[in-house]
C-alpha cells in the first residue's frame, strides 16, 4: 500500500512537471504568429489592404487563399519592387492589375514577421467566414479568437481538470492508508498532526513548498516570464516608433504632399543633396500663404513668426519669433545617417522608410530606427550600380587602382562634404 501512494505521488509530481512546461510554453507561443502578425498588419498594412474588401490593393483574405506559394508571398512583401523589377510574372500580372498602384517595400520585415502577417490574415479571413456562415442561423456569434486560443484554452482546461483529479486521488489514497494503518494500530506522527489542526491553512501551503519540483516550477516559470519581459523592454528602450508630436502649427502633410501632390523635393530639398533632409523655412510657406488662407488663425501663426504683417504686406524683423517644430525622428549622434546616399545614390524612396507621409494629418515615426532596421535593409537590399554616377566614379578609381596608376582619397569621394560634416 505504502509503495502504491508512493508511485502514485512520482507519478503525479511527473505530471505537474508536464503541465507546468506546457503552460510556460504556450503562454510563449501565445504571444507570437497571429497576434504579432495582427500588430504589424494594423500598424503596416491597414493603410491600403482590407481582409474582405477591396481597397488600394485586394482584398488580401481570398488573396491569400487564392495565393499558396508562401514563399513568393514573403518575397513580394518584403521587397514587391524587386520582384517586379526582376519581371516575375505573378507580381508584373498584379501589379498591372491594380493600375502600377504600387506597394510599399517593407525590407525591416523579417521572414518571421511576414510569416506571421500571413496566418494572421488566414486565420481572420477564417473567422470572417465562419461568422458568415454562423449568422443566418441566428443567436449571439461567439467571440471566440481563431483556432489557436481555442486549442490553448483547451489545454489549459485540460491541465486544471488533471491538476484536479491528481488532488482528489491523493486525498483518497491518503485516508485509504490512514484507515489500514488504524486498523493495524499503527497511527503514524504525521497523520495525527494533520488530524489535529485541519484549519490550518498554512499547513496546505508548507505541504506545497515542501514539493521541491513544484516550487522548482514556479521559480522557473517565474524567471522566463520575468526574462522576456525585461528582455523585451530593454530592446524597446529608446525606439521610438508611432512617435507623433503635436507640432505648433497644425500643419497637414496629407493635404500639401497627398491631396494638393507637392513634391516632397519641394520642401525638404536636402534629402537629394546632403545629409539632412531638411525642415523648410516658413518663406517656402509663404510662397502660397501670403495670397492662400490669409485669413485662417493656422496661417496667422506663419505671419507671427517671420513679424509679417498681411494689411502692408511688410516683413518687420524685430517681432519675428520663429516656428519650433518638434522633431520627430531623431538617431542619438553616435549613428550617422545620410539622405543624399539612400536618396540619391540608393535610389530608395521616402515612403519606404517614413511610410505614406502624403496620407498623414501629422507625421509620425514609421520605422524603428534601430542599428537592425538599418542593418536588415543592407542586407537585403540589392545596389543598382548602372547608371549611377556615383559607382562610375568608384568603379573608374577602382580601375585605375588595378592598373597601378595614381589614386586620391578626393577620387575616393574624400572632398564630398558629407563624408566629413554631420
Ligand atoms: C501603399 C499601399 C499599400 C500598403 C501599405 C500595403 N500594400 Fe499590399 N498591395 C498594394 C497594392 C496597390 C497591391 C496590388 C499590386 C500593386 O499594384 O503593386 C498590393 C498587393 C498585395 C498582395 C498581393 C500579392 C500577390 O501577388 O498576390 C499582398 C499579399 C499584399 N499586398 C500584402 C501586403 C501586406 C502584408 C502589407 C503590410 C505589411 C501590405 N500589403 C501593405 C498596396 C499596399
Ligand atoms: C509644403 C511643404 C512640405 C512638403 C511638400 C512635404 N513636407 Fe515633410 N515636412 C514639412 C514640415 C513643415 C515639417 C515639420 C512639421 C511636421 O513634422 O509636420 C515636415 C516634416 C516631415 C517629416 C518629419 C521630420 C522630423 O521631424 O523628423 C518627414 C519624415 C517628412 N516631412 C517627410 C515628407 C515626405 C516623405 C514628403 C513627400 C511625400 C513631404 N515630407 C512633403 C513640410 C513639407
Ligand atoms: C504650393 C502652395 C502651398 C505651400 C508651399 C504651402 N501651402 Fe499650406 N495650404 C495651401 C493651400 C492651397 C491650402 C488651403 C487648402 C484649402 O482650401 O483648405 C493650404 C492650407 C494650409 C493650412 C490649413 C489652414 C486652415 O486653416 O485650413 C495650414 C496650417 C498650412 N497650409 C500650413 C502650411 C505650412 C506651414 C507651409 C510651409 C511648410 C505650407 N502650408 C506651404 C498651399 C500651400
Ligand atoms: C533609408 C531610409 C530613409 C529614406 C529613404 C529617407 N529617410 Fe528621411 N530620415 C531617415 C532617418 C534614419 C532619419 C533620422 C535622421 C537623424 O536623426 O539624423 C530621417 C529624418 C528625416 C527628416 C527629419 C530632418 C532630418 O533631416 O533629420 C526629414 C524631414 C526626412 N527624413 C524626410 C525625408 C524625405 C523627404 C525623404 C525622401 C526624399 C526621406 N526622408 C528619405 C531615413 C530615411
Ligand atoms: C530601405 C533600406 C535601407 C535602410 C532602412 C537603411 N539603409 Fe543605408 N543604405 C541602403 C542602400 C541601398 C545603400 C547603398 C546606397 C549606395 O548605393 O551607395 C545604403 C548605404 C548606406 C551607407 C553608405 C555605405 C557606403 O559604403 O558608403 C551608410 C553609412 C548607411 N547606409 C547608413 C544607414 C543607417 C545608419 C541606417 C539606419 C538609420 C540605414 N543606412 C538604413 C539602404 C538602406
Ligand atoms: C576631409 C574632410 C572634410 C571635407 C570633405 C569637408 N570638410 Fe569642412 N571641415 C572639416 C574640418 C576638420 C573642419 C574643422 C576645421 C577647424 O575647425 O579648423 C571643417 C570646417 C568647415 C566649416 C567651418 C565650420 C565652423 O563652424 O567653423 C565649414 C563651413 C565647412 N567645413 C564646410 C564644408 C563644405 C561646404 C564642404 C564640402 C564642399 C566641406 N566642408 C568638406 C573637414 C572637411
């Protein structure tokens, strides 16, 4: 009997070691595919792509069940361009198809990323359909959140319901052995002291902490939870993506760049020459809003500032008070980014690394800006060197290098302002 309870008792600490790395686990698993895949196609996608409607692009639900090649998938969602540019026959057909739309690069995605985007989206066009079908039976429509929770619930279920049991039997076994080892005369110390204080709560848990693989589990648990957590939140300190001040003026990019298509060369001209894109002054403004809106509060703000006054028509330095924008993004000074070469040289456009400015009241920090968003594009992204003034004068130095002729650092690109000046 005594060896039975004791094979008992291996067995059912055996089966709480399980369940405690299962519930570890999944609450893991719960955190990534399609609740990360969620996040990023909000934050991404939403702009031009429903699940079930067309909008700018398809409507990606029946897009992607219609479309299995994951592979492709990741390809044309990281970099569309690319596959277009290298005529791939899938996405030239869409691409035409939408009217050369055209979609956003999204290089920063990884693999994993992307694969979560694509259960995300499968999994919600799922849920969609099942909704659909569930309605004209009538009643309240569940609100259940796509297969995975249910299968975690379900689980979870599954352990609480054996974590039960394994309590009840031990309960069982334990008055069984007492009643035998009563019969024989034989009242054990620890049963007594049992029998003596049932109320003792405390006891229940001292009997918990005594179970060292129980107490083992928590504190494992414990420190992976704690673990991510920190780890998580070290790697977001200073990112500062959505980062979207008020800005003093209630100035629209999604009117002047979007509706109104001025070309963001228009006012941030620096972006093709130099390092710094460059905010405009107000006088760049003032090439329309001397004549436009004179009479709105926003655009007094633009007279305030430069100490112009609409009734004379006269610039009085004296009360000019300049404009503060607040800048928005912002890399600490020991990383040096430039514009002209991404611009210019890369050929890389604004919206893939801002995103679609022209379609925003007020800007915000599209992308991350950390040393792996720089890094992963560089990686990824191939360099047109054709036509491109910049590796001609490269690749003649280069020659002139293997020849054995003489070459200066100027050559090299070493007079070019940026190369030196923040
Ligand atoms: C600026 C608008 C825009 C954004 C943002 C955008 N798309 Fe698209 N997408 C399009 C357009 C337009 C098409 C149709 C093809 C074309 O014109 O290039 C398309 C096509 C697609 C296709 C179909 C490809 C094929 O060959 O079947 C997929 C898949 C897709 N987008 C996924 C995404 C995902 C995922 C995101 C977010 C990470 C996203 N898109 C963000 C505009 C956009
Ligand atoms: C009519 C002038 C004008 C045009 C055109 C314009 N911008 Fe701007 N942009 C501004 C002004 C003014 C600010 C500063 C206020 C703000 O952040 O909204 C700014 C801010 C920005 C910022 C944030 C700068 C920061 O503080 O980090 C980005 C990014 C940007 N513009 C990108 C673009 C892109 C991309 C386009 C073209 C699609 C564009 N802009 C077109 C005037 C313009
Ligand atoms: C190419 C001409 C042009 C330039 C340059 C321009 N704007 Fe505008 N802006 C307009 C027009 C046109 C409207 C009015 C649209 C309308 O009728 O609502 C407008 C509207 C505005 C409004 C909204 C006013 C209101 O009360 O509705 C603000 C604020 C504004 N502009 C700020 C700026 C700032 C700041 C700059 C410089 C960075 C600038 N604009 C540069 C043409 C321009
Ligand atoms: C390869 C990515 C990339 C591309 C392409 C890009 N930018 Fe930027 N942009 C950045 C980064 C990174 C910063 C932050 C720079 C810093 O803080 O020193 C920035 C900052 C800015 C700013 C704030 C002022 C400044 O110069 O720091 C403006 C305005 C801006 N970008 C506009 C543009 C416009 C307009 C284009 C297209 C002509 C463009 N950017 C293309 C990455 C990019
Ligand atoms: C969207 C993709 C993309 C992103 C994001 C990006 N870059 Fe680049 N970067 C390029 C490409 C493409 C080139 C090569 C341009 C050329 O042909 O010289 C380049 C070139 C450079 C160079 C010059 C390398 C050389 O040999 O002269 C530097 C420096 C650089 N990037 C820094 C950065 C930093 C810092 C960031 C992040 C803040 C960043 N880049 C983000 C695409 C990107
Ligand atoms: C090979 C590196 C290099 C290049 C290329 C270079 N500079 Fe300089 N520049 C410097 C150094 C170093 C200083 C600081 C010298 C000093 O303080 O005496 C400087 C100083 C300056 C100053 C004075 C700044 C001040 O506040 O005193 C200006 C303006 C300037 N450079 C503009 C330019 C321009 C414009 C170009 C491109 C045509 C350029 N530089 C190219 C290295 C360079």
């Amino acid at each position: 009997m005594r060896n039975i309870s004791l094979i008992f008792k291996q067995f059912s600490r055996s089966v709480l070691l399980v369940a405690g790395l299962v519930v570890c686990g999944l609450t893991a698993h719960a955190q990534t595919d399609a609740a990360k895949g969620e996040a990023i196609f909000k934050a991404k996608c939403t702009a031009c792509h429903k699940i079930d409607t067309r909008m700018t692009g398809p409507a990606l639900g029946p897009q992607l069940t219609q479309e299995t090649d994951d592979a492709y998938l990741t390809k044309w969602i990281q970099n569309n361009q690319a596959l277009i540019a290298a005529g791939n026959k899938k996405a030239v057909k869409i691409f035409n198809e939408y009217n050369q739309a055209g979609m956003t690069v999204f290089a920063e995605l990884s693999d994993a990323d992307v694969g979560n985007v694509i259960t995300y989206i499968r999994a919600d066009w799922k849920k969609i359909q099942d909704d659909k079908a569930k309605a004209p039976a009538g009643g309240a429509v569940a609100e259940d959140k796509g297969p995975s929770s249910l299968v975690i619930w379900g689980l979870l279920g599954v352990i609480v319901i054996a974590f039960i049991v394994i309590l009840v039997l031990n309960k069982v076994i334990a008055t069984l052995e007492r009643l035998l080892l009563n019969r024989q005369g034989l009242a054990l110390e620890e049963a007594t002291e049992e029998e003596k204080a049932p109320a003792d709560r405390l006891a229940t848990v001292k009997k918990l902490l005594k179970n060292k693989k129980l107490v083992f589990f928590i504190v494992v648990c414990g420190t992976i939870a704690m673990g991510s957590f920190s780890w998580v939140t070290m790697w977001n300190t200073n990112v500062h993506q959505g980062y979207q001040p008020v800005q003093p003026i209630k100035y629209s990019h999604q009117l002047h760049a979007g509706a109104m298509k001025i070309e963001c060369q228009y006012c941030h001209t620096g972006a093709f020459k130099s390092k710094n894109a460059s905010i405009p002054s107000l006088n760049v403004c003032m090439n329309c809003h001397k004549s436009v809106k004179t009479e709105s509060p926003e655009i007094h703000k633009i007279y305030d500032a430069l100490g112009y006054d609409p009734n004379t028509a006269k610039y009085d330095s004296t009360k000019a008070k300049p404009i503060q924008w607040v800048r928005v993004h912002n890399l600490p000074d020991l990383a040096y980014f430039n514009h002209s070469q991404h611009v210019k040289v890369g050929n890389i456009k604004c919206q893939t690394c801002h995103g679609q400015v022209q379609e925003m009241q007020e800007v915000y920090q599209y992308s991350p800006l950390t040393m792996k968003w720089c890094i992963q594009c560089h990686k990824r992204t191939e360099v047109n060197g054709k036509g491109n003034a910049y590796y001609d004068s490269i690749l003649s130095a280069h020659e002139k290098i293997k020849k054995g002729e003489k070459v200066t650092a100027a050559v090299l690109g070493g007079i070019e302002c940026a190369k030196c000046h923040y």
